[in-house]
C-alpha cells in the first residue's frame, strides 16, 4: 500500500502546464509526507503514471519537469490524511500510532533488548515479568511479531489490538483441538 500512497501525494504535488516540477523537488515533497524513496524510483513512477493519468514531462532543459496537461480533469484534491485512509486497506493500520503495552515474562527481555519492537520501546520491570511500552501503527506485522512470543507476553494496551490478539490466538487454538 505504500506505492499507493506514494502514487496518490506525487500526482498531488504535479502542477499543471505551464508549471512544471522536477524530480528532485518531488522527492522533497514526498520526504516531507514521511516516503522516502529514490530519484530514479520516483522517475519510474512518473512514467507509469503517465500511462494512466495526463501526465507530460518538459524535456527541453535539465532537470526535466513534469505537469499535467492544461485540459486534464482535476483530479479530487486530497488532504494527507484522507491519503493515507486510501492507501491503508481494512484494517490494517491506524493512520497515527497509538500506544502500546505488553507484559512480558522476564525471560525474554534480553531478547527484547537486542530485537526490539521499534526504536520507541521502553522496558520497564515489573514483579517478575517486564513491562514493554512503545508507540506502534496497528498493523498485521505488529500481531505477528506479538503472537511469535507465543504466552511470553500479553497485550495489555490498546484494547482493540488485545482483541485481535486474542481473536487470532483463539482460531489457532481450534486448529491443535482434537
């Protein structure tokens, strides 16, 4: 989803003709919207959006700008966040991070430590186990790497992510049922 969202910002920030914008400005823009990504990948885009989209480039002069053509359609104008609700299919992900909190036996803090859930987590001990607190998007790698901790840890926060959790604990639980 994220060629999605990149397609989606970089056909918001092409000016059309006679404005033009280079590739390098666009990779700003992008880096701005958090996508980071290189020229020459932003150039292949550009080509393939152009298949789809009135897109038109000014090879007269370098660096070579691109805009749409002046009878185009306007294209609906999008704010960063209805982008992102775009990109972003079922339930995937939040738009913003929310956070998060697991206890955790404290035999795998060491593991913790060295293979952290992201630069944003905080261990804390607690009696004998360990809290873990981070700032984490809801997404299917963020279960996965819960459930691959097995009953090592338990979501305490946020409620909906326990709940998914748990859902997918209690189908895996009905597949070992004999």
């Amino acid at each position: 989803m994220q060629t999605v969202l990149r397609y989606l910002l970089m056909l918001r920030h092409v000016p059309r003709q006679p404005q033009k914008i280079d590739v390098n400005t666009l990779r700003k823009r992008l880096s701005e919207h958090g996508i980071d990504v290189s020229i020459r990948t932003i150039q292949r885009n550009l080509i393939e959006l152009s298949e789809v989209f009135p897109l038109t480039t000014d090879e007269r002069g370098k660096p070579y700008g691109w805009s749409l053509l002046p009878d185009a359609p306007l294209l609906p104008v999008l704010s960063s966040k209805q982008i992102q609700r775009i990109a972003m299919t079922g339930d995937k992900a939040l738009a913003e991070p929310v956070s998060v909190k697991l206890r955790c036996v404290s035999e795998i803090k060491k593991q913790l430590e060295a293979y952290p859930l992201n630069e944003s987590q905080r261990l804390k001990s607690i009696g004998e186990g360990v809290l873990l607190t981070a700032h984490a998007d809801l997404t299917d790698e963020l279960i996965v790497w819960i459930l691959s901790h097995g009953a090592k840890l338990e979501v305490l926060e946020p409620t909906e992510l326990r709940s998914k959790v748990a859902e997918q604990a209690e189908i895996m639980h009905r597949y070992y049922q004999t």
